[in-house]
C-alpha cells in the first residue's frame, strides 16, 4: 500500500491526499511529527531532509510535493494526452506556485504585516487564472480532471480562507473551484475527521 509521511496540517500534503481520495486510491499516512519523532526518526530517510514523502507500493520513494503530484499525475493518467497538454499543466503549476511560494512566506515570516498587502494583490494573481480557464469550460484541459486541478483546487481553498470573497471578482476561477469542491471523491476526502480537524498551517495561521 502507497504510504504518505507527513505532519498533521493541510500544507503541501493536502492536495495529494484529495488526488489520491478522487482517485480511488488507498493509502496509509503516518505522521512525522512532533518534532523529536521528525527529527530522530524521519529527517535523515528524506532525500532532501524535508517531507512530504511519498513510497508507493513498489518501494519507490519521492519527496518535494510537486514531483510527487506530477508522478501520481504520470501514474494515473492525469497528464494530459500529448506534450503539449503536459507543458500547459506544468506551467499552470508552475503559476499555482508562485502565489503558494509567497502565500508561505506571509504566513510563517510577516503574517501581522504581509495579509494585507498579499491579499490586496490577490486580484493581479489571479486574473490570468481567470483568463485561461475561461476557454477551457471545466477542467485546465478541459473535461478531463489533471494532477494541477487538484494543486490550484487546494490553493484556492486556502486563498478563500485567508480572504472569504475573494473569488467572487472571478467567476470562472470561482466555477472551476465549486466545480472540484463538488467532486464526489473530493467530498469524500473533505467529509473524513482527519481532514476537518487538521489545521491548515503548522503555525495556526491561516
């Protein structure tokens, strides 16, 4: 069975715990924390010292969340059907990690003085999200569900904590969310204890 190691918060687990739930997958997760078990236990198996870490059931091994959301993408058919629609999903990743990068950096460096002006430059972000899912009518590539839907799903998800409304100046960017939001497996996922009692940041800042 794949296992996923990680620590009790949403943060770069969430969207591969909600792909891997829409997907039908069966997976353990076990938590790395608190930090002496991280540390004593965890730290020094990760290629990079840092998790999360996935194994899937062969014994293969990933961590850095994006390369292990592009494999589960490669794995289960969430790639796109030629080059160019997987050159399409990784720059919208790509773009999805922009904003997350300095999401992450207000959130544990400059919260008190970084919400406001990171919420104020919310609209700039996301207008081209708005102006490329509009030809679309669905999905990034259109009615087929890719591994980067989940990626922009969980950001917007936080970006609407963060700052209820925010989606509301972008209706397709505010369909494609309610779109996913309403996936049966994607209830499924949000519907479990573990999802709605996990914090979404390790700092109780959101």
């Amino acid at each position: 069975m794949p296992k996923l190691v990680y620590f009790p918060v949403r943060g770069r687990a969430e969207a591969m715990r909600t792909l891997l739930t829409d997907q039908n997958v069966t997976y353990e997760e076990v938590n790395a924390g608190p930090i002496e078990n991280w540390v004593n236990n965890w730290k020094s198996k990760m290629q990079f010292g840092q998790c999360p870490c996935y194994t899937d059931d062969d014994g293969f091994q990933l961590v850095q969340s994006n390369a292990i959301l592009a494999y589960l993408g490669r794995k289960y058919d969430l790639y796109g059907s030629d080059i160019k629609q997987a050159s399409i999903l990784d720059m919208m990743n790509s773009a999805v990690e922009d904003i997350r990068g300095a999401y992450v950096r207000m959130i544990y460096q400059n919260y008190d003085e970084g919400k406001e002006p990171f919420i104020k430059e919310l609209p700039e972000k996301l207008q081209p999200f708005e102006n490329l899912l509009k030809p679309t009518k669905g999905y990034i590539l259109g009615e087929k569900i890719s591994w980067v839907d989940y990626n922009l799903f969980d950001l917007l998800d936080i970006l609407t904590i963060l700052s209820p409304g925010c989606l509301d100046a972008f209706p397709t960017v505010k369909a494609f969310y309610e779109r996913v939001l309403a996936r049966p497996g994607v209830q499924k996922r949000r519907q479990t204890d573990h999802f709605k009692n996990m914090p979404v940041n390790g700092n109780g800042k959101q």
